[in-house]
C-alpha cells in the first residue's frame, strides 16, 4: 500500500497529488440559519481551501431564497431526491464536481486542518473513504451522567473508537468523506434509511460504507482522528428523553441494516463496542468517588437495554413504512450523474 510521506494531517504532503474536493452540506430548516453561516465560516476558513462548496436545501423554498443570495461562491441546489438527509446528500453527490466528495453536517464547524486531513489520505488509491473525529460543543453544560461511550447518541464520536489513524467499518456522518466514483459505483445513500427533519432514525451512513465495502473488498475505510468538526449539540438533545428516543431508533435502524447488508456485516463493530468498550465504562462509572457514577452507570445500563428493544422490535415489525430502492438501484440524482460520465 503507498504512504503518504508526511502523516500529519493538518498538512498536505508536497510529494502526494491532492484531488480535489467537494464538501457537501445538507440544510432543512431556518430556525439552523446561524449554525449554517459558522458551518459554510469554517469551510471557507480552511488551511487547505475547498475547491466547492455545495449547500442542498431539503425542501425548504424559504431557507432556499435566503441562502441563495447570502453565500457568495457557494453552489446553493434544492434537493431534487426524496425528502431527507439521504435524497440532499445523494443530490449533493450529484452536483459535485471533484473527485473527493466530503460532507459536513449544517450545524457543526471544521477545524482549520480537516480539510487537509482528509484530503492527505487518498494519496493511497486504495483508499475510498475517510471519516473524522466528531467532538460535541454543547450548548448547555454536557450532562454529568452522559457516558463518553453514547456520544454516538448526539451524533459525535465516542469513546471506543480508534484513537489514531485507522481502518474502519463506517464514518460518523458529521465529518466524512468519500471518493466521488465509489459513492455513485454503490448506488448512494438509500433514501428509506436516515434523518427526515427532526425523525432520529439513522445508520444511512453505515449502510453505504458496507456496500462499498462489499463491492471493493480491496477498498480501505480510514478513521483520521486529527481531522476534527465540533458538532453543537443542542439542550433539548442533552436531556434523558432524547438520550432514550435516540438509542431506540438506533436499534430500529440497525435492525433495517442487518437486513440489507447482512447482520454479521452489520453488527461487527457493535459486538467489539459490547464486548470491550460498555464493560470498561462500566467499571469506570462504578468507581469510588466518581461524581454522578450510578447515574453514568444507569444510562450505560439503559442505553444498550433500550437499543437492543429497538433492534429486537426491528425485526420483528420492520422500520420502513414504504419500500425504499433496491441496494443496487441509484436514486434519480445519481443515475443522472453517472449517465453523464460521473459530471454534472
């Protein structure tokens, strides 16, 4: 496999071809309009500059009108795929026009250096994607009993997780990456699994990694920790309502994933997660003199148990309420992209 010869990923190698990149943010709601601003801030303040910036606006004419004249040099495109999280992302994948494609979600910020970092790494062409570190920025005070180890919940890494560079099964979709050919060879993002507005449901990313992965065996996920976003996390997202809701829908999620993908495929990571990382945070809470350890303790307890009722009533019942597309079969947006020869 070809190294890139510099590994700190806040600097591009001089000695490496950098492709070019398009970072892709999804946005549905006004009522996120400063949260856009500092996400679309942070791009164009990039060590390394983006090539483009794509703003999708998932149906919102509102959102769409105001964006389309406050972002000079920004590409603002309506989703024109189902309504959602996947149908923007796959229209962003659509409108791109380089070859790395990267997404960052509308309410988190990149660091100087994330651009770089995952840029620097597809100097090996055996990779096809890499992901970053995802830290929360709260916006009330994090919650003495949230474990470190359920920063998945808000939609962050987690503990448990590599702490260097590398391979793994999926990204964390605040800060993630892929080559533009590999998401379009693998059909995009299924629009039947994923975030509608507000709906927690998710594990879209998870499912595209596996059907890249199945189709190039060969190919290399990376996990590049010095390439970092801070994703803010709202207070109604610190509270032990949502902590429940969102662990439920996880295990809903997953169980959709076990279908498509095979649950061998899908639940690899989470066996190591169970296994490994939930005993050790367990000891950890149940330590002497650890402030509000029952309650970190409790939340560990009930994060797998109402996970599991959620993968367990998948199942059973099945999450989605109307069949999406076929693995195989691309949405709108991207068969139109690979008709024309990977370009808009």
């Amino acid at each position: 496999m070809n190294t890139v010869p510099n590994t700190n990923a806040n600097t591009v190698p001089e000695t490496a071809a950098v492709p070019g990149v398009t970072v892709v943010v999804c946005a549905y709601t006004l009522d996120r309009w400063d949260d856009i601003r500092a996400a679309i801030g942070s791009l164009r303040a990039q060590r390394h500059p983006v090539d483009e910036i794509v703003l999708v606006v998932d149906h919102c004419p509102e959102l769409y009108g105001r964006a389309s004249t406050a972002f000079p040099g920004v590409r603002v495109v309506p989703n024109t795929g189902r309504r959602g999280l996947s149908g923007a992302r796959n229209t962003g994948v659509a409108a791109a026009r380089h070859e790395i494609v990267a997404f960052l979600d509308d309410d988190a910020a990149a660091e100087p250096g994330w651009a770089a970092g995952l840029l620097a790494r597809y100097a090996d062409p055996g990779v096809a994607g890499v992901g970053g570190l995802v830290r929360p920025r709260w916006a009330t005070r994090r919650p003495a009993w949230f474990p470190p180890e359920f920063d998945w919940v808000v939609g962050c890494s987690y503990r448990g997780l590599p702490e260097r560079l590398a391979p793994v099964r999926n990204f964390i979709g605040a800060s993630m990456s892929f080559r533009r050919a590999e998401v379009l060879a693998a059909g995009g993002f299924r629009t039947d699994l994923g975030r509608v507005g507000t709906r927690p449901l998710g594990c879209e990313e998870t499912e595209l990694c596996l059907r890249v992965a199945a189709r190039r065996p060969d190919a290399v996920l990376l996990h590049e920790p010095a390439a970092v976003v801070r994703h803010r996390v709202p207070a109604a997202r610190a509270t032990w309502a949502y902590f429940v809701a969102r662990c439920y829908a996880e295990g809903l999620s997953k169980a959709r994933v076990a279908r498509l993908g095979g649950t061998r495929a899908a639940l690899s990571s989470e066996r190591a997660y169970l296994r490994s990382t939930l005993p050790k945070a367990l000891v950890r809470a149940l330590r002497p003199g650890r402030p509000a350890g029952l309650r970190t303790a409790g939340a560990l307890a009930a994060g797998v148990g109402v996970t599991v009722a959620g993968y367990a009533v998948g199942r059973v019942r099945g999450t989605a309420p109307d069949p999406g597309p076929r693995p195989t079969a691309a949405p709108a947006p991207l068969r139109a992209a690979a008709a024309g020869g990977g370009r808009p």
